[in-house]
C-alpha cells in the first residue's frame, strides 16, 4: 500500500484525545475511523469518522452492504483504522458524539491542509460530499 503523508499526524491527533467514560459501565459505544480511496485518483485518501452502539468491525460491513451506509464509505471504504481510536472505545452515547466531531474537527486541521496528498474528512457535520475537494464533509453519524 502506498504511504500515506498525512498518516502520521492523523494518529497523533487521535493520541491527543481522551474518553472520561471510557470503560465505564454504561459504556456502550464506539467511534471508529475508515480509510477512504477512490482508485481512479491515486493520490487523494480520505478518512471517514463515525460513532456507532454496534461492533465497529460490523458496522464497517454495514456501510459496504449499502445498509444505513455512508455513500463515501460503500464506494470509497478500504478497512477500519482501529489502532486510532482502540484507546478511546468504549464510552457512553453523548461522548461518542462529541469525540466524533471533535475528531472530525482535528483531521480538517492546518497538519493537514499543508499536504500535497489530498485528504478527505467526512463526519456528522455536513450532508454534501465532493470527492474531489481536498477537504470534503458528509454524514457519518448512525441513526
């Protein structure tokens, strides 16, 4: 797989976050990050961010299968970036929701905008997607 620039500092970004209810009894919910390529454009990546009460593993399946799915994840889905959030997961509801957009937030940072490789952020925040914009949004939360 090729190497991808901005790798690097998505995972120190994800390193900065801390979930206080993580592992806590009612902590039932995850936030996973997907790693996002349209083959027609070697170089443009992007990471997808999402928050789900099921497996994230499972979930991931989901979005392939077209069910409840991130359009960008089912043409765009290449696998789950556990190693980014495993330190974060599980927690409760409202706190995955926030760590969601937060990180959302954090990979649209400038660590990011100064990259030749395009990088797209997709998250709950907005509902249009462009794959063609370096820094593109769309949905990401599961109803």
């Amino acid at each position: 797989m090729t190497s991808i620039g901005w790798m690097p500092a998505a995972r120190q970004a994800c390193r900065n976050f801390r979930a206080a209810t993580a592992g806590s009894r009612n902590a039932k919910h995850s936030v996973y990050i997907v790693l996002l390529h349209d083959s027609r454009f070697p170089e443009r990546w992007g990471l997808y961010v999402g928050q789900t009460s099921r497996d994230p593993d499972w979930r991931f399946d989901q979005h392939k299968l077209g069910y409840k799915a991130s359009g960008a994840v089912r043409r765009f889905g290449v696998h789950l970036l556990p190693e980014l959030v495993e330190h974060l997961n599980p927690m409760q509801q409202w706190e995955s929701l926030e760590l969601e957009a937060a990180l959302a937030d954090a990979f649209r940072g400038r660590a990011f905008r100064g990259s030749r490789a395009a990088i797209s952020v997709r998250s709950a925040s907005v509902r249009r997607v462009s794959f063609d914009a370096v820094i593109d949004l769309v949905v990401g939360a599961e109803k």
